[in-house]
C-alpha cells in the first residue's frame, strides 16, 4: 500500500531528537531510578483554581459542541492578555482558539502558504518547525543564531536569505531551546524586512511570560506589523497546563475566518469545559503563577552554578524559559554520545540538542521541569560523568 508524499515531510531528523528520552521513559518503567530533564512538561500542578472552574464546567454540562475558534468569553481574554502584552488594541474577533500552540502554528502555515513558498527561520528553532512548515508544502529556510553570539542571529542573515518565493518569516522569542529573547532592535530589524517585502510573520511567543532579566517584545506592536503578524501562544508552559491543550493565535479578523473554515475540518472546537478553565487563568490573579516563575529561576541559577567549571563543559545561562543549553563540544563527544552514555551510565536524561539545528550542533538541553534536589542529584551524575570522561580521555 502507498502513502502520501506528506508523511515524508513530517518525519525526518527531528524526530531522533526523542529517542533518548524514550529510552528513559522505558527504564523509569522498569523500575530504573533515571532523573528526566528532556522533556519541557512543568513538575508544577495546574493551579487549583483553574482546575475547579474546568470541574465545575464539566459538572455543568459544558460538554457539548462549542464555538468553532473558541469561547467568546475566552477570545475576549486572550485580546484583553494580548493587548496588554503588546500595547495594541486588540478585538476577540481577532483571536482563534486551537488545542495547543503547535495546532495553532500548524493552523498558520496552511493558511499563509503556498507550495513553493519559503519560510524564513533562525536556529536553534523547536524540532516541529520544519515538519509543520514542510506539512503546508513551503519550505524551510534557516539562518544561524551561533552560540558565540548568544544563540542570537544577524538581522542582516534573514534580509540575505530573502528570495522572490519568501512568503513568511518564522520567529520564536523567547526561544526554545536557548532561552534567547530578542531584543527590541532585532525585532525592529526584522519587521522592517517583512514591511519592505510584504511579508507575513509568524511569531511563536508561548514563553512569553517566562522572561527573567530580558523583556519580552511583541513584534505585532511595531509599527506596520499588526495587518501581518500571527501571533500564537498557550497556557502549556505559563500555567502548568500541557495536557489541557490550550493555544491560540492573534491576527488580523480577516485570517480568523479562514482558520475558522480550517478548523471546521480538523478540530470542530474544543471542550467547553477546557475553555472554562482557560478563562479562569486568564482572567484572575493567580499566586501560583508568579511562584512557578521564581522557582524556575531559581532552577536555573542552581544548574548554571553547579556545572559551572566542569570539564568539557560550558552553560550559557538563559534570559527565559525552563531550558539551560549546555555546551559539550569540548568534552570530544556528539551531543547525541554524550546524552546517551550519560543515560547508560548515570542515569540522567537529557535532549541531544542537534536536531534544533546546526548552531545547536554539540550542545544539550537541559530541562527545569523537575524539583531542586532532583536537579542537584542529576549536576552530581552529570559531574561525575564529566570527571570520568576526562580521566579516560587522560589516561
């Protein structure tokens, strides 16, 4: 039997990126003690609040078809967030509710582009992109964002790589996996580009709320960028909510209706009790969130000090997110070898970050998402295994 030509452009590398991790996941259920930081999945629980809303709903009998690009109370939400977020009006006729960010993003790309087309992205970018992008039948133009400049990437890269089948360029700010936040000059940079080649962006702000010394800027809010910016996000990682599968975009309304005739024919809406949830964390003052924040924080300036001066090792401390990427590439090993022996020997799970890209190549991701103490124990494995690899490297 034969298959579509698509299944070809939603496989490929990004997929090996998970392979270690699920190794992991069949050893903890073997009983093995192995400590999991490749995955982003917040330890945190979903605040009670917003769970006893979505009960409550549920209970309810908020359970039958709802609107096809979201609640109207939520839609309302969102551009209420949104408009705070980037200083610009903005209408709940302008707001489509998807289940999840990546159905929100896979949503935009059907929807902007064409066969042929090209996107424009920086990496190190989130392994589905190229999939999501590949899906739509465009294709994937990437600049690089190097380590030595912060995992930041040269505006002039993007204007080079502009060609007459450019249609969209594809930003993630703050990025997963570097924790990078662009700055206000960049993204000025970038939004001239799109006006002056009438381009569409697609911004992938989802850890938007996770900044700590950088702020965040909404590309959208720049002037000329409102009638062609996409702007998509969720409540996964700013709410402990993955499972709930909230995400949405903000666009001109005119866009809204095309994804409205999408998602007639892929979601038909999401669970109303879902959505009763998501009003709840959107619209009260939830203690939990800003204490999730300083913890996190807190998680990465504990990684960052104890692999500090270890061999063959080198953090690069990150403005945002639940990510610290760690810099292997002296230790002589691939990050895929370096993961897996790390997993064969200590017991630690980490993403082999190369499938985010080249200027990823030799680099590892290292997840926030589980207790101090089990990240202190996991630095004391990833210690020991560096030591080890520098003592056989030495004899």
């Amino acid at each position: 039997m034969r298959f579509s030509s698509r299944v070809e452009r939603v496989g490929g590398d990004g997929a090996r990126a998970w392979e270690i991790h699920a190794r992991a996941v069949e050893r903890t259920r073997q009983g093995d003690d192995v400590i999991m930081l490749s995955i982003g999945d917040p330890d945190f629980d979903t605040p009670p609040a917003i769970v006893d809303s979505a009960v409550a709903g549920l209970r309810g009998g908020n359970t039958h078809y709802n609107d096809v690009v979201g609640d109207p109370d939520l839609r309302g939400a969102i551009a209420r967030q949104h408009a705070a977020l980037s200083g610009l009006e903005t209408k709940p006729e302008q707001v489509a509710v998807f289940s999840g960010a990546q159905n929100a993003l896979f949503a935009a790309a059907q929807c902007l582009l064409n066969e042929g087309d090209e996107v424009i992205a920086p990496e190190p970018m989130y392994v589905t992109y190229e999939a999501l992008i590949g899906a739509s039948g465009a294709r994937l133009v990437t600049v690089p964002s190097p380590r030595e400049h912060g995992f930041h990437f040269d505006p002039e890269a993007i204007q080079a790589a502009v060609t007459g089948n450019t249609r969209a360029i594809l930003l993630n700010t703050p990025n997963n996996p570097t924790g990078a936040v662009l700055t206000r000059g960049e993204l000025e940079a970038v939004a001239e580009i799109c006006r002056a080649h009438d381009l569409w962006l697609i911004s992938d702000e989802v850890y938007a709320s996770l900044t700590f010394e950088a702020d965040h800027v909404s590309p959208c809010g720049l002037p000329g960028m409102a009638e062609r910016t996409v702007t998509v996000s969720s409540l996964s990682k700013s709410h402990a909510m993955t499972g709930w599968r909230v995400g949405w975009t903000v666009s001109p309304a005119e866009l809204v209706g095309h994804f409205e005739n999408l998602a007639l024919c892929m979601l038909y809406g999401g669970p109303g009790f879902v959505q009763d949830g998501a009003i709840t964390a959107l619209t009260q003052d939830l203690p939990e969130i800003s204490a999730m924040k300083v913890e996190i924080r807190a998680r990465r300036d504990l990684v960052c000090g104890l692999l500090a001066n270890l061999p063959g090792l080198k953090c690069l401390q990150p403005d945002a997110g639940m990510f610290v990427m760690v810099d292997i590439r002296a230790s002589g090993l691939s990050a895929f070898d370096y993961a897996s022996r790390l997993l064969d020997e200590q017991a630690v799970s980490v993403l082999p970050a190369d499938a985010f890209g080249p200027s990823a190549l030799g680099h590892l991701r290292i997840g926030l998402c589980t207790g101090r103490a089990a990240l202190e124990e996991a630095c004391a494995r990833i210690a020991n295994f560096a030591k080890a690899l520098q003592n056989r490297h030495q004899t």
